[in-house]
C-alpha cells in the first residue's frame, strides 16, 4: 500500500498544533472578521494602519484606515500613537511584505500588531468597501 502525500509527513500531535495555529491566529486577523468589526462599529482597541506609500494609500484603502508607511515608521513619525491600541498592519497582498516589515516595525517601537491575511487585494476580491479615488483595478504593492 503506498502512503497518500498528504501524510508524507505526519500530522502534529493535536498539543502541537493547538500552538502552532493559537500562533497563527494571534497574529492575524481575515477580512470578514475586520470588516464584520467595521459593520458593527466594533473598533474600539484597534486601529487599522496601511504600511504602503501614500499614492497606494491615495488610491484605495480600508475604511478608518491611517496611512503609516513601513518604510517611514520611527519613533518621531509613532509618537502621537497609543501603545495601548492593537495595530493592524496590511499592504497589497500575499505577494506584498509591507504589512509584515510595518508590523515588525511598531513591535519594535513597543506597539502590539497583527497583520491582515491577504491585504487589501482579498479585501476587494471579497467585495468589501473602500475609500479613495475608487481605482481598484491594477492595486500594486507601492511599497
């Protein structure tokens, strides 16, 4: 009988993998449970931060986004924001590390952080709303 490659490499022991996806879920958040948050006005305790450059920002963003590019993330351009807060770091896609490199960015600078899963290209391809100029053909990474 040959070994299905699915079980190549065994399954983790369910301990395992209670942490490896307690992990997981501690440090992202998907787009239906952001944007049923932003349906309820649930934003109390988080702010959502696009870590590309300002053009990306310009030109489609989350509703109550801010604009905090990872590239300018210092501790002059975050001293008017609260440490208190979970920021919620997103960028183009998969494809795009700027969610990832702002995330690790405010860590640094002491803020605690989740990222977006799949950025803002899954939030349109889900049909979610944006704001800004309204093109969402063509979003690139801009970062």
């Amino acid at each position: 009988m040959t070994t299905a490659r699915t079980l190549t490499v065994p399954a983790p022991a369910p301990e395992a993998a209670m942490n490896y996806f307690g992990a997981e879920l501690a440090f992202e958040v998907d787009p239906d449970d952001l944007v049923r948050d932003l349906e309820a006005g649930q934003t109390d305790g988080y702010v959502i931060v696009e870590t590309r450059a300002e053009e990306a920002y310009a030109q489609a963003r989350i509703p109550g986004a801010i604009n905090l590019p990872y590239r300018d993330m210092t501790p002059e351009s975050t001293a008017h924001l609260d440490n208190q807060l979970v920021y919620v770091c997103y960028c183009e896609s998969i494809n795009c590390n700027a969610a990832t490199k702002g995330a690790l960015k405010l860590a640094e600078l002491g803020f605690k952080v989740k990222r977006l899963s799949g950025g803002i290209t899954a939030w349109i391809a889900a049909g979610y709303p944006v704001e800004g100029a309204g093109q969402t053909a063509g979003i690139r990474c801009a970062c």
